[in-house]
C-alpha cells in the first residue's frame, strides 16, 4: 500500500486571459472595437468585480486533472453550476491501494459550533490513534476488496468495501466565474469579506487551483483577492 498526505492539481489547458473578460464586457458599448488589443484592461476588470457584473467572466477556461481522497472528490462534486467533471471508475478499473495519511503537522482537534469550525493541533497520541487506525482499516479494506476480485466478484461490486480515504483522479473544467466562486469558499484568507471555514484538505487543492488562475488572470485574481474574494 501507498500513502499520501499530498493533493495533486495540474492545469490541463486553460483558454482564459483578462482580455477575454474586457473584450466580452466591452460588447456591449462598443461591439467589436472591444477587441482592440491597445484599450485597457486593469481598469474596466476592477470595475466588474466591484460592482459584481459577473457574466464577463464566464467566457473563460479551466480544465484541471486532481488526484485527492474520495472524501475531497465528493467535496468538490457539490459544486455544479459552471463545471463539468469525469472521475476515474471503479466499475471499469481496479482501484489501486494508494491512501490518504494525514500529515504530522494536521490539526486534529474540533472546536466551535457546526459552520464555523476552528481546528487546533493534536496530541502526539492522538496522530498515533489516527495513523494506526487508518492503517489497520485502510489494509483490511483493501485485502477484502482484492479478495473479492480474485472470487471473480465484480469490480462495482467489490468496491462497495473500499473508504473515501482512498485516492481518486477527476477532470474537472470550470470558467473564471465558477473558480471564484469556489475559492471563495474553499479557502481560508483574512480579508475576506464573508469567512469560510474548508475543511483542510480540500484547501490544499483550492490554493494550487489559486495559483494557477493567478498565473493565468493576473488582474482578475487581484481584483478578487481586493474585493474581498467575493465571486461577481
């Protein structure tokens, strides 16, 4: 068996750029001269965003490949308007046994009412209580779900055993809007202007997904980051 306590996301393809945002928002005043590449573009992004004119920015793209834990896939699939997904199946492939740890440093303690959850670190014995009983279960799952297969029981069904610690891989493709929209409430920053409270390993794909809208839509991402990450 394989564990990880990492989340991996790569941009696939992208056809996003704040130009695409001004030229769609620019339609509407002046047609095609909104295609001039010498008329600014900081400026008239800001404004939208401020003023949560949000429909320019759908005329973008993201499609991203991700590797979590189901538990952090079934996150993520909540949000719908705007993206489109495809997982990897374990009706058609055998699941391979690579489980998610959680890091030493991970806080395990709850505290504070449902909605506004705060996390404090975790004893010593408490990661060992989480390890070995990870461990213990992840292995058990897995013997049986091999077992299954070598009794010649379907994949579909013999997954039914397997836990949401394990890792799955999913397209996901969404357009500006819709990341904002999602990193607004799948991160966790001070400056925002309404809290969220992620659970941390669905925080840990949202900031490489940030990074990579950053990379792309320089403009954007700062009007967003300014305005107080509230999706237009």
């Amino acid at each position: 068996m394989q564990f990880r306590s990492d989340m991996y996301v790569d941009l696939m393809k992208s056809d996003a750029t704040d130009f695409d945002v001004t030229a769609a928002a620019r339609v509407s005043t002046i047609g095609a001269d909104g295609l001039d590449l010498n008329l600014p573009v900081e400026p008239l992004i800001n404004y939208l965003m401020r003023d949560r004119h949000g429909s320019p920015f759908e005329h973008t793209r993201f499609t991203f490949y991700i590797e979590a834990p189901i538990f952090v896939a079934r996150e993520f699939f909540r949000h719908r308007a705007g993206w489109s997904y495809n997982e990897e199946s374990g009706r058609y492939k055998e699941l391979q046994p690579v489980f998610y740890m959680p890091h030493s440093e991970r806080p395990l303690v709850q505290v504070g009412k449902p909605g506004a959850y705060e996390y404090q670190t975790g004893t010593y014995r408490q990661y060992m209580r989480v390890n070995e009983s990870l461990k213990t279960a992840y292995g058990e799952a897995y013997e049986h779900y091999r077992a299954m297969l070598a009794a010649d029981i379907a994949r579909e069904v013999a997954r039914m055993v397997l836990p949401v610690g394990i890792y799955t891989s999913f397209y996901a493709t969404c357009n500006a809007r819709s990341l904002m929209h999602f990193l607004s409430l799948r991160t966790k920053r001070d400056n925002a202007k309404v809290p969220s409270f992620p659970q941390l390993e669905i925080q840990m794909v949202a900031d490489q997904m940030e990074a990579a809208f950053e990379a792309q839509m320089p403009f954007t991402a700062a009007a967003f980051d300014t305005h107080g990450r509230v999706a237009p």
